[in-house]
C-alpha cells in the first residue's frame, strides 16, 4: 500500500488551549483508520483541520502529495475528502435524492449527472427504496446513511466519519458496521471516529489514539487497546480513583 493522506505535526490552539499538538500519521489506501480518545482529545479539530473548517498553526496535511493546509473546505472536497459529520442536519424538507444531489452538484455542473450519482450513492448505502421520502421521514440509522450517501456522492479518494454509530439503537449499529465494510471493498479509504471499542476493533485496520490533543499511539488496534496510556486514557489510573 502507499499513502494517500499524510499529516506532520498537525497543531492548533484556540487562545490558551491546545486542541491538537504535534499530531502525525499516514493513512493508507483502502485502509480504515480508526481514530479514539476521550471527550476533549482533538478528535473534531483533527477532522477540521483536515477539511479546511479550521486552519492549522503548523504542520502539513498532503492528500497524494497535494498540500491542503490553508485551502478552503470546497476545494478540499473537490480535492477527494469527504466528511460526515455527528450531528445531522440533512434538509429536513428537501427529499432524500434532493439531499444527496447537493453533495454530488459539487462535482459536475450537470444535474442529471449529479442525480444520477445521487442515486447510485444511495444504493451503496441501501436507502434507495426511501429516495423519495422527505429527509424529516427517516430514522436516525437512516439518516446516518443518508449522511453518508451525500458524502459518497462527491465520489470521495477519503472519507472521513465522525461517529457513523453514534445515537442508533443496538440493533442498528452491525448494519451501519457492513456498509462501512463494504465502502472499503469498494476502494474507499475511511478515517473514523468511534467510541464504541467493539465496532472500532471490528471495523479498524490501524488506531490512532489521541488524549488533550496529543498523539498516544498509533498502531495495529490490539496493539493500541493494550497500550497503557490508552488504558490510563479510558479507565483512569488508581492514583486518579483514589
């Protein structure tokens, strides 16, 4: 494999806090990296940064070679990175097929085409049978796939997740784990942020742990579970229970 995103000493401080600090790795093609820490590590300043809704202080971020530092989120998602986002907010009035040809406008400046990639992204993701259904209708599974079919549909090199599992009922999540799965099958390159260990280990080829904004390890995930400043980072020490 050969790296398709690389970041160097990523850093970032609103006033005297230090949201990301130093932070480096390689993501490779047609992998899924999974990225874990607690409330506050710099998780969501990570993904700003790398999608331009944020200016790094230093550092580098290089996708195929290409420098994206500094550049603006519409030229970083022509660029081939695609982000989802936590917090859904799909056009509740809009369509599901009307949503998702938002995403895919980006990409070409003909509307049957971007419908037609519309389309094509919601049957990846298994939602074509709602694609007339107004976006307010769905579920949240549903909307988190339709979050994903909005990205797909900009025809992402890398997709970034923030949370796909979060917010959905149990039985729920091991679908949303096999569409992730199969994106990868199909050449798409996945970082992810997951809390829920047991889908990360499921899903992740490499972990990238972060704790107050700092790089805690980096590595193969029960290499990086195991790693005592991972442990520290979730569990606490006894110093700290006492």
């Amino acid at each position: 494999m050969s790296a398709l995103l690389v970041v160097s000493d990523l850093s970032k401080a609103f006033g005297g806090l230090t949201a990301n600090d130093g932070i480096s790795f390689e993501v490779e093609r047609g992998e899924i990296l999974g990225v874990i820490g607690p409330n506050g590590a710099g998780k969501s300043t990570l993904f700003d940064l790398l999608t331009g809704f944020q200016r790094p202080d230093r550092g580098s971020v290089l996708l195929e070679g290409r420098e994206l530092r500094g550049l603006r989120p519409d030229v970083i998602s022509r660029a081939g990175v695609a982000r989802t986002f936590q917090k859904l907010k799909p056009f509740a009035d809009m369509t599901v097929t009307e949503n998702v040809i938002v995403g895919a406008i980006s990409r070409t400046a003909s509307l049957a085409e971007a419908r037609d990639a519309a389309l094509d992204a919601l049957h990846q993701v298994d939602l074509l049978e709602k694609r007339h259904s107004f976006a307010r209708e769905l579920s949240t599974g549903q909307r988190k796939r339709l979050e994903l079919a909005r990205g797909l549909a900009t025809r992402p090199k890398l997709l970034l997740m923030d949370e796909v599992t979060g917010g959905v009922d149990q039985r729920t999540i091991p679908g949303l784990v096999d569409l992730v799965l199969s994106l990868k099958e199909r050449g798409v390159t996945v970082v992810t942020i997951e809390h829920n260990m047991q889908v990360l280990m499921r899903l992740a080829d490499r972990v990238l742990a972060l704790r107050s904004g700092r790089r805690i390890a980096f590595g193969a995930p029960d290499s990086v579970r195991a790693t005592p400043a991972v442990i520290d980072a979730y569990l606490g020490t006894a110093t700290d229970a006492a």
